[in-house]
C-alpha cells in the first residue's frame, strides 16, 4: 500500500450524555467490479445528475426572466442564488435528517421535490412566487449531496471507493452542463417555460431510476427522532478532527476559483478583443465534459496511488488553466477554461472521497461540513472576484483565482504529508 495513502487518524468515539454508542457490527461492503457496485455508482450518478441539473438550469435563462417578468438583471439573478444560499444551509442539516429517515428515502424525496417544484416554476407569472418555488427548490435539493457521500463512504469498500464517488461527481458534472447548455439549446426552439419544465421531468425520470437501482443501506443505523445535542456534538468533533477541516478549506477554495472565473468570463468573453454574443457564451459550459472524464479517472487513481499525489496534481492543473486564461487569444481563453475544469473536477473528486475516509463515524454530518465549505466559498468567494474584475480586470480576477488555488495547495500538502507520517509510524 502506498504511505500516502494511510488515514489520518479519527477522533475519539462520539458519545450523546457521555455514553458511547453500542459497537456496530463488521460492515458489509459492496466489491469494486460487482452488479451491486454497477448499480449504486449509476444510482448516484443519477442523482448528481438530477440535483445540478435543476439547480442550474436557470443561470442561461436569467436575460428571459429579466424580460418576461420586468426585473432587473441584478434581481434575475435571484432565481439562481437563492437556489444556492438555501443549498448550502440545506446541506448542513440534510446528513442530520438522513441519520433518522435514512439515506436512500431522503435522497429519492429530495429528487422527486425538486422535480416537481421545477415543473410548477414556469406556469408562475408572480416573481415573487417564482423565487419562492426557486428558494425550496434548493432547500429541498440539499438532501442529495451530503448523503450520497455518506451513502458511499458507508456503503462502497474502501478499494472501490473513490472511482464511485468520481462517478458521483461526473454526474454533478453532466448536470451542471446540462443545466446550462442543454436548457439554452431548448429554449431557442421552445421557449423558456416548456424547456424549464422539461428539467423538471428529466429531473423526476432520473429519481425514478434512482429509486428503481440503488439497493438499501445495510451499514447504515438508523437514529429514531432528532437528537439536537447529538448532532451538535457530531459536527463539533469533525471540526477538531486533525485532518478533516484540511479537506473543507481545500473545498471552499477549489470551488471559490472555479466559481470566480466562470462568473466574469462571461463578462469578459463578451469585449473586445472578442466581442461574443451571449449564445456564443453560453457554449462554453460543454468543458464540463472534462470534468466528467477526469473526476471518473481521479477517483480511481487515487484508489491506485492514493489521494495526495492526485489531489495535488488537480491543483496544479486547475493553476495553469487559471494562468492559460491571461493569453489574448480566443482559443487560450476557452483552453485555459477547459484546462482549469478539469483540474478542479480531479480536486473535488479526491477530496470528496477523503472526506468518507477520514470520518469514521457519522459520515452524513462530516458531507454536509464538506458541501457547507463548498458552496459558501462559491458564494462568497464568487462574489468577492467581482470586486477584483472592476478594480483591476481580468489579470487581476486570475491572481484572486490561483490566490485561491495556493490555499488549497498548502491544505493538499499538509494533508499528504500527514498521512505519510502516520504511514511511517504504521
């Protein structure tokens, strides 16, 4: 076995009223190469596929909603980012729900929702009611990318465990291109509304898919009711785990660069010295298409060779993608995006599967801890590059991102070196 790839130790035994929990029994897992493996990684795939797929779907559309509804464009936006506020507090508190509903129960619940709700959202004509739809939509949606880590940290053996979770992320990634290009595609010959609910019915299609592939859990304990204290005490403890918060940062600040430089390409793909329209924009988002490719061949390098080598190898793609942006040209700009995509879909695949390996127990609430990182750096760290394109443009919105992607690095690092350590000890 590599040295890299030893674990970081975890932290004592949680205990609820100083009472440690009865010991569980010797996991069951599912084998790598396995029926049962091919069903739970198309399962997931499933889902990413569904929960990025609605929550993006309107970023195209915001100029359609700006004219049909007589909003502003900073108000259009609304339909996107309060999607993603109410995400990211949902996730927090999905993996506690999750410990008494189940995995596979919340996950299908969430799916079917949000489907459902992305169905109703075009036949509005209020705004108001329309941001509303838009903001349950994400607290709803907050249900899935907790708890399919924790399902697969708890379900997958460790040996297979991070070419699942990269299947995962492939989904999220195809979503997300789905979400933004697949939606534009349909508007051109449909119009808005019908190609919105269309989302929505794939949305519901891929729950019941989900709902038909993904076996029960069979690790998984159910905890009867909400135990408030408990989940206090479970979320505090991976905090002061040695390892963990390492891999939180290295989400925040992979995401707050990759966020930052699709939020103002846009803005600067539309002047000269290129001057594109925004249906030429939009084209851009196919790159996701590497991000699928590359998290799916992460997850199972980091399985090969272990986790820190490759995390810190997405990294230093991600950063020279940043850098390719800085060139005058066309195709340095669409190749430095392409580039960055896939560096950070190789980090967030690694990363993702550490954080099921680090935790040893309550895996829901160490995900939400995750995506809560996650998406608050996209959030805050996104809306900061702002400030960074207006005072100094482009070079300056780059230095912000690859500033980003030095904290991550520095996070990688410590990481890798810690686990070899503890390998060395061993």
């Amino acid at each position: 076995m590599c040295a890299d790839r030893a674990k970081i130790p975890a932290a004592q035994p949680l205990t609820v009223d100083g009472v440690q929990p009865p010991a569980m029994a010797e996991p069951i897992y599912t084998e790598p190469g396995s029926p049962e493996y091919r069903r739970i990684s198309l399962a997931l795939f499933l889902a990413g596929y569904a929960t990025f797929s609605l929550i993006y779907c309107v970023q195209p559309l915001l100029p359609e909603l700006a004219r049909d509804f007589a909003v502003s464009p900073a108000e259009s936006s609304l339909a996107l980012s309060l999607a993603t506020g109410f995400l990211a507090f949902a996730i927090l508190l999905a993996g506690a729900v999750s410990e008494a509903f189940g995995r596979k129960q919340l996950m299908f619940a969430s799916m079917c929702g949000a489907s459902l709700l992305n169905l109703i959202a075009p036949v509005l004509s209020d705004w108001h009611a329309f941001l509303v739809v838009r903001a349950l939509e994400g607290l709803i949606l907050g249900g899935v990318p907790a708890v399919a880590m924790a399902y697969l940290a708890e379900e997958m053996h460790p040996r297979g465990l991070g070419t699942s979770m990269g299947i995962y992320i492939s989904g999220t990634a195809l979503g997300g291109m789905s979400g933004r290009v697949v939606i534009g595609l349909l508007t051109d010959m449909v119009g808005w509304h019908l190609a919105l609910g269309a989302m929505g019915a794939l949305g519901l299609a891929a729950a019941i898919g989900f709902a038909v592939l993904l076996p029960p859990s069979r690790n998984f304990v159910r905890r009867p009711g909400f135990q408030l204290r408990y989940h206090i005490r479970a979320w505090e403890q991976h905090l002061r785990h040695p390892g963990l918060p390492f891999v939180f940062l290295i989400g925040a600040f992979a995401m707050g660069c990759f966020v930052t430089i699709y939020n103002y390409a846009g803005f600067r793909l539309s002047e000269a010295p290129f001057n594109l329209s925004q249906g030429q924009i939009s084209l851009i988002f196919v790159v996701y298409l590497c991000g699928m490719v590359t998290s799916s061949i992460a997850g199972a390098m980091s399985d090969r060779v272990g986790r820190g080598p490759v995390l810190l190898g997405g990294i230093v793609i991600a950063g020279a993608g940043v850098a390719i942006t800085l060139l005058s040209s066309l195709w340095g700009m669409i190749g430095g995006i392409m580039v960055l995509t896939s560096g950070f879909f190789v980090a967030h695949s690694v990363a993702s599967g550490w954080v099921g390996r680090m935790a040893k127990q309550s895996k829901g609430h160490a995900s939400s801890l995750y995506l809560l990182a996650y998406y608050l750096g996209s959030s805050i760290m996104g809306s900061v590059g702002g400030w960074f394109w207006s005072h100094g443009g482009w070079n300056a919105v780059a230095g912000f991102a690859g500033t980003l992607l030095v904290g991550a690095a520095i996070c990688g690092l410590y990481l890798w070196r810690a686990a070899r350590r503890e390998g060395a000890v061993a």
